[in-house]
C-alpha cells in the first residue's frame, strides 16, 4: 500500500522569531479587516463579538504540540523507531475541536476544504457558536491519564459479521476504554461483543440511518452508559446544528433534522464533557496520510473514511494500545455484513467509502504491531 504524506506546515508552521511575527501580523490584519467590515454591516452581535474576540485573541493562539512523554508500553514509540510509519503518523495534528481550538486563522486555512476536511462555505460565526458551547475543558480530550505512566487499553468495536460467536466479549470488556459507532447492537451479543461503551462516534447522518435500518435488529437508541463520550464526526452542517442542539437539549432549529429532539436521540441530558468533535484537520489528515483513495478524486462529493475507520485512527492517535474487533479481514466473504444479521448478507462496497483500502491498512497496522486487529480462520457457522 502505498502512502502519500502531505504538508501539514501551512497549519501547524513553527511560530518563533521573525516567522512568528510575520505569521501574527497578517493574521491580525486579516483580522481587523474582517471585523471592520463586518462592523460596517451591522451583522456583528454581542455573541458573534465575543467568538471573534475570542478567536483572534493572541493568548488563545496554539503553538505546535510539544510531544509529550508516553510509557512504555505506547504504539507512538514503535511509530517511532520506523521510518516509514514516522512517515505518515502525526501526534501534532488536533485530534479534537472545541472552543479554544478555535481560531481566525485555523478557519481562514480551512476555508480551502469543504466538509469533512474544512469549513469551506461554512459562516465563520455560526461555526464559532456551536464550538463556543464545547467550553469545558473535558471537550478538548478524549480522557485524562491517572498517572504518567499509566499505559491505556482501547478496543475499537465495530459491526462486521466475523464477531458473531467469537467469544470476544469479556476480552473487549477487559480494556481501559471501549469505542462502538453506528448501529452497535450489544443486547443478546454480550458474549461476543461485551457490554462496555466508553465511547460512541458517529455522523448525524450515520446514526439516523442506523436507528431506522437496524431497528429490528435491536438498535432502537444510542448507547447510554453513564458518562459515555458522543464523538460526532463533521460530516456535514448538519453535525455541527446536531451537536448544538445535543448541549442544550433542545429541537434541532434548521436544516435536514429540524424539529427532531436531541433527548429523543440521547434519552437524557448528558453533561457538556460528554460532547466531543472530531476536528477537520484531523480527517484532512488521516484521509490525506492514510485513506487517500482514488475514489476521493472520483467521488470528491461523497467520499470519506468510514465512520469506523475515523474511529479507529482516532484511538490510534489517543489511547497507547489498541484493538480493533468487527473490522473487515481478508476472508471477509466467510461472514455476514454485521454480527447481528438473522440471515447471512454480504458486505456490500459504496463509493462513499474505500472498505478495501481500509481493509489493507488494518492488515499493514497489525503486522508493524501498530494496532491488534481481531481475525479468525474458519467459516462463520
């Protein structure tokens, strides 16, 4: 598989001596101009003020991530030692948007990429008030280590057939921290899959359409374990409105979903830690390092990692040791599409999303023993 890295510098350049200051000059700049006309219109309200303030405060701009001391039993540190996954692996890239993340000059950059890979067409104000509401602190991390060297466990669930009498559950339920997505059914597969959910990710329109499809199939609502982590991926406009009405536990106002209650979805009110978001530098990223399909330029519209895939690099990029359980292998063929079909289906492939590709990475990541990916030999019974 080939690998095509990309240069992250004209986001995360080294802001010091005379660079710094060039950097923090036109910034401001660009800045001020914007403010003045934006003042001129009289769109500026006291909220959209106090995001730009915000926003182009020199005390909220974020300089490179200094890589931080990680135990020893970490994947960075096999990362590390070769060269050719030193590569394309990047512990400097934001994983997480939240408000403090962000910045003028991130949108202004971002401007160049549509959803997922950036804000292209999207109005600077409305995006600060959505990530102005992810204002603790808990909405810019996935966890906090208890101690230094503690070495964190993840296992990252996902739905394909090969988990179905596997046996897997009390092991999965056994690490630090467990990822689900989409149409994770658990009731009636525990031995198989665990009762464990530390983390839910999803698109807005990935977990609608799972709630309808696999309904029948006992996905009629999200996981609610208590202090369960939503990691909404920003798909669309549409997650960013989600995620809004999510905090404040309201109608969605606009746009394809509105009308539709955030508690209906979540069940209760979860507290502001609990929201997190996927930051679209980070799918830019691992779609530019790890995922670049050719049907990124075939089907530029539709196409992106699968919300698996996003999932798993995201703990790939967070957690110290990961396992990866229902993601596709090599026999593939020999399993039904999910682990809870009543009756055997193939999986089917979209232009939405390149699962062959995703397939072989997981098969490259497993053999550098990057990540553990769950395989079985035999035929599903």
């Amino acid at each position: 598989m080939k690998y095509s890295p990309v240069d992250f510098s004209h986001i995360y350049h080294a802001r010091c001596g005379r660079n710094m200051k060039l950097w923090f000059v036109r910034s401001f700049m660009a800045a001020c101009v914007f403010f003045i006309y934006w003042s001129l219109l009289g769109l500026l309200s006291s909220e959209d003020w106090s995001i730009f303030q915000r926003a182009t405060d020199v005390s909220w701009i974020v300089n490179e991530i200094a890589e931080e001391e990680v135990p020893s039993c970490s994947l960075r540190r096999i990362v590390k030692q070769e060269d050719s996954l030193k590569k394309i692996f990047s512990f400097s890239v934001p994983v997480l948007q939240w408000r403090d993340s962000y910045i003028y000059s991130h949108w202004q950059t971002l401007q160049s990429e549509p959803l997922p890979y950036g804000w292209k067409d999207q109005p600077f104000h409305e995006i600060g008030k959505t990530l102005s509401l992810l204002s603790h602190p808990g909405n810019s991390r996935l966890f906090e280590r208890k101690t230094p060297d503690a070495c964190l466990r993840c296992a990252v669930v996902g739905n394909g057939g090969i988990l179905k009498g596997s046996g897997q559950g009390k092991v999965i339920d056994s690490h630090d921290y467990v990822f689900r997505v989409n149409g994770a059914v658990i009731k009636g597969f525990e031995d198989d899959v665990g009762t464990k959910t530390s983390f839910y990710g999803f698109t807005t329109n990935s977990l609608k359409n799972s709630i309808m499809a696999y309904y029948e199939d006992g996905f009629d609502q999200v996981p609610r374990d208590p202090g369960i982590g939503y990691i909404f991926i920003p798909a669309e406009t549409r997650d960013y409105t989600m995620l809004s009405a999510a905090i404040q536990g309201v109608s969605v106002p606009s746009g394809p979903d509105k009308g539709v209650r955030a508690l209906d979805i979540f069940g209760y009110n979860p507290e502001i830690h609990q929201f997190k978001m996927i930051h679209p530098s980070f799918v830019h990223y691992v779609t530019q390092r790890f995922l670049k399909s050719p049907q990124l330029d075939e089907f530029r519209d539709i196409y992106m990692p699968s919300t698996g895939a996003l999932i798993l690099l995201t703990a790939l990029h967070t957690c110290d040791q990961v396992s990866a359980y229902g993601f596709i292998t090599d026999n593939y063929l020999n399993y039904s599409d999910h682990y809870y079909d009543k009756v055997m289906k193939p999986l089917i492939f979209y232009a939405n999303h390149d699962m062959m590709m995703e397939g072989r990475l997981w098969k490259q990541l497993h053999s550098h023993k990057v990540l553990w990916l769950y395989q079985r030999q035999e035929t599903r019974k």
